[in-house]
C-alpha cells in the first residue's frame, strides 16, 4: 500500500505508537529552531548581488561556437 492514503494513513499511526503523538510537532519544532533566514538573495546588498550575476549568467550563451561564421545575406543579393 505504499504510496496511497491507506498506507499513508498506516504509516503515521505506527509512527505515532512508536514514537509518540507529538512526533510530527518535534520535528517540525527542531526544524524551525536549525532554519536561518538568509541565502544568496538576502540581506541589504542581496537584490543587487542577484541582479548583478544573474546579468552575468544571462550573457553567457549556451550554444556552441560555429567554426566559420555563416555570411548573413543582404536583401540586394537575395534579388
């Protein structure tokens, strides 16, 4: 029954007869007590730092260098 509700609903029960009816909250409690606010985008200078190597990133092209540029045709030449 893994992966259904039954088997979810199983799972939890054992747990809580095992472990205890406040296991859930523990761990949601130790969770929230180890999370820091903060990451690359975080802070004062954070916007500006995404903002400034996103640019960089967003310049970077993904395709491949071709070994001899392709001549662009002029709308005279095409006539």
């Amino acid at each position: 029954m893994a992966g259904t509700k039954a088997g979810a609903a199983k799972a939890v029960a054992t747990i809580r007869a095992k472990k205890g009816a406040n296991f859930y909250a523990e761990i949601g409690a130790k969770g929230g007590r180890r999370g820091h606010t903060g990451g690359f985008a975080a802070g004062e200078e954070g916007r500006e730092r995404a903002r400034k190597y996103g640019a960089i990133g967003g310049r970077i092209s993904r395709r491949t260098k071709s070994a001899t540029p392709r001549a662009v045709a002029k709308k005279s030449d095409l006539v």
